[in-house]
C-alpha cells in the first residue's frame, strides 16, 4: 500500500490482517519503486494513492509498468474528475477506487480484481495444456496460459492484464455487441455503479496497441457499446 495518510494505512491494515493478507506500506513515490523494483514477483497487487511526496502515482504507475505488465494495480485518488482517474487507467492501473472509501468496499474491489487475475492466469480451474491458442477467430489468436495475442501473426506487445481480458471477452463473442455494463461485469467480475468511463479507457489503450500490428478490429457500436468484429480485416478468411 502507497499511501502518505498513515491514519489510512493503519486503517486498512486492520482489515488486512482480519483478511489474513501480508502487506507493507511506504509513504513515499520513490520508495514505493525502489521497494517494487527490490522483489518485483512478490506483489500480488498495489494499491498505490496518487497524491505522493517524491513522485506521484502516475508516474509510480508507469515505472512499475516498465517492470510488469502483470502485477494487479488499484489507485486510490481524491480526485473526482474524469481525466485524472482515466489518466490513472491508461498509465497502467486496472482499477480505481475515489476517496473517501469504505474499507469494506475496497477489500470486495481487491478481492474481485485478484480473482479474475487468478481465473485469467490458470491458477484458479483447470487448464487446457493441449490447447494452445484457446481463443481463434479469422486473424485473431489468443493464449490464455501465455496471455499473448496476435493479429495475423503479429504479436500484441505490452498488453495489461485488464487489456487482455478485455480482448478476450470480445474475441469469444465475435460480432456480438456487449454495452458497457456487460463488459463491467465479464472483465471487472463486479458492479461499478454506473460509471462505465473505465471500459471506454481501456478500449482507448487496447485499440492503440492493436493498431501498431495491424487492422482494427474492436468496433464501436454507437449508443450501445462494443464489438469484435474481423471480418473485413484484410487476412480474414
């Protein structure tokens, strides 16, 4: 946990501990680095303030980035404003949460986030070691066990692990129109009581990644939501 209000660390820890979880606190943006950097495969997730000493939480969240793609990242923000809490999503966080919150929201958020992650690596249910790409449409090939994806050929680069669960909802349904509360649900695995500007962010990113390698093939419906759709991608079958 990266929080300068140390009354809000030593609040969520009793909570922590009532939940049995391990956690450590830093007070500090350039501490909250060099300790990731330190053991960077022993975080599960980081709840990370933007208003930091030393750097901020954007820019926490993109140093960390530059090291795993992987690691769950939670950003709690005092800020209610549009921009800052999409700044925060395409900086690399998989959720937000907006201060002041309930504790017991917060570790229903954690809990949530962590169990899609678990599902979405293979360590939760059984998985298809014979199966290589467990999600094919016409140019689209993706490894759920490798969380790689491919455009004709063409590999994905940095996708988030949000990105890729994102994709993946939509490429298992091609054509198929999800709104955005669908999408909330599928991905997120919880209610984000009617603020859907999450999804919007992260389509912004994923289009952008998928654009480098090729073609777009997640198409806006307007009014409704969205949709894969390859089927007058150059390649397709």
């Amino acid at each position: 946990m990266v929080e300068d209000n140390t009354s809000v660390s030593e609040m969520m820890s009793m909570f922590f501990k009532k939940e049995g979880w391990e956690a450590t606190y830093v007070t500090d943006g350039n501490d909250a680095v060099l300790t990731f950097n330190a053991a960077p495969q022993s975080w599960d997730l980081i709840l990370l303030d933007l208003n930091l000493p030393g750097l901020d939480g954007m820019q926490v969240a993109m140093k960390i980035r530059e090291v795993s793609k992987l690691v769950l990242i939670m950003m709690l923000t005092a800020r209610d404003t549009e921009s800052d809490q999409v700044l925060g999503l395409e900086m690399g966080a998989d959720d937000y949460v907006t201060k002041p919150f309930s504790p017991i929201t917060l570790i229903a958020r954690m809990r949530a986030i962590y169990r899609r992650a678990e599902i979405a690596n293979g360590t939760i249910g059984p998985v298809d070691v014979h199966e290589e790409f467990d999600v094919v449409t016409s140019t689209m090939k993706l490894n759920s066990s490798t969380r790689e994806a491919y455009l004709n050929g063409q590999l994905i680069q940095d996708l988030t692990p949000k990105e890729f669960d994102l994709l993946r909802a939509l490429a298992r349904k091609q054509r198929q129109v999800f709104s955005r509360e669908q999408l909330l649900q599928l991905v997120w695995d919880y209610e984000y009581f009617g603020d859907e500007r999450t999804v919007d962010a992260h389509v912004k990113k994923l289009r952008q990644k998928i654009e480098k390698v090729g073609p777009q093939v997640i198409q806006t419906v307007w009014g409704v939501g969205y949709k894969f759709d390859d089927s007058s991608v150059n390649g397709a079958d």
